[in-house]
C-alpha cells in the first residue's frame, strides 16, 4: 500500500468519522468521493437515467438518516 492509499483512507475515516457526528461538510465530502462509484452501481441495475437520480438520491437520503448507527467505518 503507497503512502498516498494510507492518508486516502486515513482521509476517509475522519470524514465518516466528523459526519457521523453531524458534520454537514464532512458528510458532502464523503458523497462527492463516492458518487462515481453509486453511479456505476445504479447504471449496472437501472438503465433510465431518471431511475438512476432517483436510486442516488434515495440512497444519499438514507445514508444521511442511518450514518449514525454505523458501527464500523471500515462497512462505509
């Protein structure tokens, strides 16, 4: 693993950690850092991009609701 894998993930964690507290910003972040990836998930299981909004959406909105009960950052 690089050193720049290691601060990415160190990165990562703090950000999890910062929005499972109720950081806004922190929470932004980590949704612009995955949303190629929910992208790619959604395009494999939908193929309207309207659908695929929606999916996105949905999920940005539960993960907002439930980042809380997460107990373990390494699942995020």
């Amino acid at each position: 693993m690089e050193l720049t894998d290691v601060h990415a993930i160190s990165n990562n964690f703090s950000l999890i950690t910062s929005a499972k507290k109720g950081d806004k910003e922190a929470f932004i972040s980590l949704m612009e850092d995955n949303k190629i990836d929910m992208y790619r998930i959604s395009k494999g299981i939908l193929n309207n991009e309207s659908d695929i909004e929606d999916a996105m959406q949905n999920t940005i909105m539960i993960v907002y609701e439930k980042l809380h009960t997460l107990k373990n950052n390494d699942f995020f």
